[in-house]
C-alpha cells in the first residue's frame, strides 16, 4: 500500500480536498464539489471542452463581445478619462483582449486604463499579464493572487490608493457564464458583495447562459467526443491520486441532464455497480449501489427577468443586455446606481 506522509495531503489545500471530500461521499446524495475539476489534467481538460462543437458557450460570449465591443465599451467607458478593469477569475484573459482592442481603438485614444486580474492560478496571471503588456504597453497591469473576494479587496485597496482614483470609472468583469456554478443564494451572496464594493459611478459586466432548447443544453454538457465525460471522471482520478482512493473509473459514467424545475443542468457520476471504494489517507470506506451518483456539478440557466430580478434583490440595476441574435447567452451590464429598467438587448 502506498505511504501518503502527512507533509502530502495536510497542507490548506489538500486538507480542505479530504475534508470536503469525506463530508461529499458521506452526504446522501453523495456529491463532490467541483473546484476540485481543475488540477493540471482537469484544466487541459477543460480548455478542450471549450474548443467542442457542442460547447456553444464560450463561442458565442466571444462573439458578442467581438460584434457588439464598440457598444460594450462605451457602456464601460462611461465617458471618463480613466477606466480600472477588475476581472475576477481571469484565466489567459482571451477574451478581455477583445474588449482592449475596442477601447484602446482611435476614439480612446486618451483613455487611460488600469486591468487588475485576479485569479487563484499564479502562473496563468504572469503569463496572460506578460502578454498583455507586450501586446498593449499602455494598458498598466497589476495581477492579484486570491480568490474572488480576497481579490476584489485588494483590487480596491490598490485603486483607492492611486492618486486622483475618484475621478476614475471601475468596471467589474466576470465572464463566462461563471455565475451559474453558483446556486441561487450563492449568487445573490456573490452579487452582493460586488455592490458593496461598488460606487454609484461604477459598472459590473457579467455572463449568464441564458435558458434555451433542453437537447442543446445538454449536449453541451456531453459531447460526442467524450471530452466532457473525461473531465468528470478526473475527479475520482484525482481522488485515488492524491487521497489515495481506490475508485475504478471504468465503474462510473457520466450523466449529464437538465433540471428544469432547478433551471440547471446537472452532472453526475453514475456508479454502473455495487461497489466500495477506500480513501488511503484516513481508511474511510463509501458503499455504492448500482445506479446511485455523485453530483458533481450544477450549471444554472438564466431568463432576462430573472438575470433582473436577481440584479434587483442585490441592490443593483440593470443598465443593458448585450445578447447573440439566437438568445442563447447575456453579457448583463450592471449599475449600483438606480436605473430605469429599459429591457435593451443588443
């Protein structure tokens, strides 16, 4: 049997993966929260689920903000001088590139910005700030490592800092339809804290993946290639890697459906027998039944009535819909300030 010393798996990381999962697998239903998808493997993962026919959503949020950035970035302009871009959860930062080209364009030619990324992953913040700065020197860069809130403090900390900081407009990113991997008081949790770190003059662009077609939905969640069904099952992989469980992955299949009465869809890993399975670290045993699952992931979908009425029990206003012609995906744009509920799409 493999050693797993204790300096491998007590560090804050690894002790909140085993206590989440034991707490997970002794839950009925049993469940697995899905931040721990993305190790090394998950992200690649990850990244190739995104470049699936079937994976609509990161295709078509580019394209709006590629069809409509001239729009987009007036409404974050705002008409002032000096724009601070906080993205939260910021990855490569690909598509806010897009959004940089629009605004740095020979209109903005004087407008001065400031991008503050943050991300838990330090080395995708120093290799997306490095590129950056190469291929925008005007744009100033200031990544933080942190998680969304620790991140959005410190971003603010920073701009409050900066001379003359109240004369600048601070616009608030969080693309990729990451909102719905929050349930619906996580969500208002979430949007609450943004408007509380918000000013009147400030603006919050966030994506929803707006409710369409159940087929669509959940092919997008199951592709042909099975790149999705690998994702999920990494999870167990990392299990038996690093916590020493002894899941058989070929005893598990990936489900993937819609709950309309929840507005998500859900993802599951369905045990195809009756089976127990064993964490190293601690000796803890999980019996499985045939057909019993592990909830993985939830994914909600969004209506523009909702998206508003969300916005509204959050202290925030909407200001604009930036949506594709087939109404399949919102880039909401959101104002602390009290505004009159227009209903645009774009």
């Amino acid at each position: 049997m493999q050693d797993y010393a204790a300096s491998s798996w007590t560090t804050p990381e690894y002790s909140d993966f085993l206590e989440d999962t034991i707490a997970g697998l002794n839950a009925s239903p049993k469940c697995l929260k899905p931040k721990y998808f993305y190790d090394k493997l998950g992200s690649a993962l990850f990244e190739r689920i995104c470049s699936q026919p079937e994976y609509y959503l990161t295709r078509v949020e580019s394209q709006i903000l590629k069809n409509q950035s001239q729009k987009i970035v007036d409404a974050i302009r705002g008409g002032a001088e000096a724009v601070n871009i906080v993205e939260l959860g910021s990855g490569s930062s690909i598509k806010t590139r897009i959004l940089f080209r629009a605004l740095l364009n020979s209109q903005n030619r004087k407008l001065q910005i400031q991008y503050y990324p943050v991300d838990i992953s330090e080395t995708a913040l120093v290799e997306s700030a490095n590129l950056i700065t190469g291929d925008f020197p005007s744009i100033k860069v200031e990544e933080i490592v942190g998680s969304y809130e620790s991140g959005l403090k410190e971003a603010f900390v920073r701009i409050t800092q900066k001379s003359n900081w109240d004369a600048h407009r601070s616009v608030i990113l969080f693309l990729g339809s990451s909102i719905g991997n929050l349930n619906p008081e996580e969500a208002r949790v979430f949007l609450q804290m943004l408007a509380a770190s918000m000013r009147d003059s400030d603006a919050l662009l966030i994506g929803f993946d707006l409710e369409k077609n159940i087929r669509t939905l959940e092919r997008a969640y199951d592709d042909k290639a099975g790149v999705t069904a690998a994702f999920n099952l990494n999870i167990l992989a990392r299990i038996n890697s690093e916590l020493g469980g002894t899941f058989d992955l070929g005893s598990f299949s990936h489900r993937a459906f819609y709950n309309a009465a929840q507005h998500r869809i859900e993802m599951h890993l369905v045990s195809v027998r009756d089976q127990a399975v064993r964490l190293g670290v601690t000796g803890d045993i999980f019996s499985f039944e045939k057909g019993e699952t592990i909830h993985t992931e939830s994914s909600y979908k969004y209506s523009l009535s909702r998206i508003r009425s969300l916005a509204a029990s959050c202290g925030l206003a909407v200001k604009r819909h930036f949506t594709d012609r087939k109404g399949w995906y919102d880039l909401c744009m959101l104002s602390k300030k009290k505004a009159p509920d227009t209903d645009s799409k774009s």
